[in-house]
C-alpha cells in the first residue's frame, strides 16, 4: 500500500508538470486557465481508484501536495525558458521538441 502511495505520488508530480507550464502562459482564471488546473483531476481519481490506494485522509496530503508542487515547477519552468529563450509557447512538449530538433 506504501509502494502504491509512493509511485501514485511521484505520478501525480509529473503529470501535473505540463498543465503547470501551460497554466503559467495563459490568463488567470480563464478558461484555458481553469483548463490546466482541472484536466489532470480525473487522471488523479483513476489512479487512487486502480492503484488500491483509496481516498483515506492521508493520502490527500501526498497527492495534494504533489499536484501542487507540479503545477508550480511547470510555471517555473515556464519562466525560466522565458528569460532564456524568445520563442516560448504553452506547450512543454513542443518547447522541448523545438529546442532538441533546433540543436540548442
């Protein structure tokens, strides 16, 4: 159950990275806005529920926070290609692509 709770934390984490940048290039409360902050919650609930991990008050703690702690290091990342690159966009995955195919 531990294990379960650990690899569905660390999943939650990186899922929630590309929503996180999307969401720092978009206007607050927006559609798109409430978009990137909504889309991974079913994601979520589909993995507590096969995951076995259930819905017990101390996994929100780790979930909860791991959702967080994505989404804000996907707008950091957001942030920081923009100080240091001029094509920026709300995709992580093409920014990404860009940048390798580019040879930078």
């Amino acid at each position: 159950m531990i294990f379960n709770l650990i690899i569905v934390t660390i999943t939650v984490f990186v899922l929630n990275i590309p929503f996180g940048y999307w969401r720092a290039n978009v206007k607050k409360f927006g559609l798109q806005w409430a978009l990137s902050v909504h889309i991974p919650v079913p994601f979520i609930i589909l993995l507590r529920i096969y995951s076995n991990i259930g819905f017990a008050w101390y996994t929100y703690i780790f979930l909860v926070s791991a959702f967080f702690l994505g989404q804000r290091l996907g707008a950091r990342m957001h942030e920081n290609r923009i100080l240091h690159e001029k094509l920026t966009t709300s995709c992580l995955v093409m920014d990404v692509f860009r940048k390798n195919a580019a040879g930078n």
